[in-house]
C-alpha cells in the first residue's frame, strides 16, 4: 500500500536507506578530516610554514576565493606569489601539492624575481645580481634548482597574459591542470590557484560590473567542483579617507566580498618611507573569515627589498600595534 507520499512501503524503505546512507557518508568523511586535521598540527587546508600565523588565523588555505585586497602598490602581488611557494614548502611528500600562479597585471620575468628572491630570501636585485655575493649565487642556485624540481614534478605552474587572455580559458585551463595533476599517479595530491590581477581578464560581458560579477561567480563555481583554494589579489582604487581598506572596498564589485571565505586587507604601518624602501611595516587585517573565526591583526614586515614578508614576533607585535594605533590617528587628522 502506498502511503502519502505515493510510495509502497519498499520504496520508502529504500529512500530512507538511501538517505541514511548518505547521512553516514557525511559523518564518516567529517571524522577522518577531523582525523587528519589534528595529525596536520591542527589546520583543516592546506597549511603555511613561513606564514604559519596566517595559516592558523584561516584554519588553512581551505576550498573556496581567499582574497588580499589592497591599494595599488602595497604588496598584494609579493604575498600572494611567496604564499604559493610557501604552500609548496609546507606539503608532505606523501600528499604534495601544486601551485599555479596566474599573473594577469606584471610580466613573467618580473614574477621570477619575485618567486626566486622568496625562495632564496634575498632581495629581488640580488636575483641577477648574485655573482657579486658568492653565497648570494648560492642561494639563487638553489632556488632555482628547487623551483625547477618542483616544475618537472608537475606541481609548479606559472602562466601569464600571452597563455590566458579571457574568463573561459581561465576556467578550462585550471581544470585541465587538475586533470593532469590527478594523472601524475600520486597518491593524494592537493592543488591551489593563485590569480593575480584577474581583473585584466576579458569577458564577453562589456558591462564591467556585471563582467566582474561573472568572474566572481566563476571562479567561487571552479573552486567547489575540484575542492580547490583559489588565492586572489582584489585592488581598492579609493579609501574615501579611510586608512585601512575594508571588504566592502574591493574594485571588482562587492560580488567577491560575498563569495570569498577569507579576505586580509593590507595596509602601511607608516609612510615615513614612501619614497624610500617602500613601507616596511604592514598591517594584515582579518576582514572576513569564514572557517578560521579569527578577527583581528597580525604584522609583517617587508624584507629583501620587498621581495617577500617575515612575520612578526610576538614581542614586535605591541611596539607595531601602537605604531598602528598613532598612524591611523595621524592619519584622520591628514584628511
């Protein structure tokens, strides 16, 4: 006899085995990733060791857009190519992962400085300047040797401009880099994403807000189909008087604001050295954090001539966070 829903009594047994099946699936994957996570020393994604604070504040780089967001000039571009050699780094032999850097606003060559003076950790000019510096030229070496293994392993990716130029090949291109990894033979390999000035992507949309939507909505769409983190730079053109930026600052339409599961809005310290070094000090502001719960802000500072961030220690962090305190008040008074 069929009950209201019309279905026999077998049927709905059926749908409710179903049903509990999947239920216990769900359970089953929770424990063992919960499992896993206090064997990785606690992070749920995939995990940073020079950036092992940022890691920890974002419970890991875990599926879904994680954006940088800053002015123009800041240093967007410097964390996001050291986070993908850093991801690299920190991954077990048993379970690598693979970085890919899209660079869509500075050049291939200027990405190796920046990738190679990271991995070296020396300054971006002591990339070609390394003859000068016996173990400077050491260093490089090295770098590049590791970066290359990397390379040949399949697990290191770098593409530009004159590879991608619009949304679509974007989107087939990190697919079928996933494919290929999933063909290497490894045993559980992990792949990251990391786009840089996406926003110079063509779309066949000519309306910039509702392109900028479309991309947003795109890249959130590939993240969760291969189970991927997707690290971005976002650009705020105008602060309106304010020092840091917030989500709602973000250029590419508030659309990332909502898709992404973290954003860390950089920003000076002090801009006693705009004309100088650069800014040494920045602030990296917590402004969304969907699976870490942490809100707050951590420092670092700017080292090999920009190349790169070191992290703040705990003692440093009180002397900057005051510096941080007086700055934003100096700066409200410049306006």
């Amino acid at each position: 006899m069929a009950n209201k829903f019309g279905l026999t009594h077998d049927e709905h047994m059926t749908l409710d085995m179903s049903s509990h099946q999947k239920t216990a699936q769900w359970l089953r994957a929770s424990r063992d990733a919960e499992r896993n996570k206090v064997h990785d020393g606690g992070i749920k994604g995939l995990n940073l060791t020079h950036y092992k604070d940022i890691a920890v504040k974002l419970d890991g780089l875990q599926v879904g857009m994680h954006g940088i967001l800053s002015k123009a000039n800041i240093g967007k571009s410097t964390l996001l190519t050291s986070m993908a050699i850093d991801v690299m780094d920190t991954a077990s032999a048993s379970s690598p992962v693979k970085s890919i850097i899209y660079t869509f606003d500075d050049d291939i060559d200027y990405m190796r400085h920046m990738l190679v003076a990271f991995k070296a950790k020396v300054s971006r000019k002591g990339v070609d300047r390394r003859n000068d510096h016996p173990e400077q030229s050491r260093k490089v070496e090295a770098a590049y040797e590791e970066l290359q293994d990397y390379a040949e392993r399949g697990l290191f990716v770098v593409k530009g401009v004159e590879d991608i130029r619009t949304l679509e090949e974007l989107i087939d291109d990190i697919e079928n880099e996933n494919n290929l990894l999933m063909s290497l033979g490894y045993d559980n390999p992990k792949m990251c994403v990391f786009l840089d000035g996406q926003a110079n992507l063509d779309t066949s949309i000519s309306n910039i807000r509702e392109a900028n939507i479309a991309k947003a909505s795109k890249l959130q769409e590939v993240a969760k189909l291969l189970k991927i983190p997707i690290v971005l730079t976002l650009e705020v053109p105008k602060l309106n008087g304010k020092w840091r930026p917030g989500k709602e600052d973000v250029m590419e339409s508030v659309k990332y604001s909502f898709n992404c599961v973290s954003m860390i809005a950089l920003s000076p310290v002090d801009d006693e050295t705009e004309h100088g070094d650069g800014y040494p000090v920045m602030s990296l502001e917590f402004v969304k954090n969907k699976f870490g719960g942490f809100k707050g802000t951590l420092f670092a500072l700017r080292k090999g001539s920009q190349a790169y961030f070191e992290m703040a220690t705990r003692e440093q962090e009180q002397g900057f966070q005051n510096m941080a305190i007086a700055f934003e008040k100096s700066y409200g008074a410049k306006k």
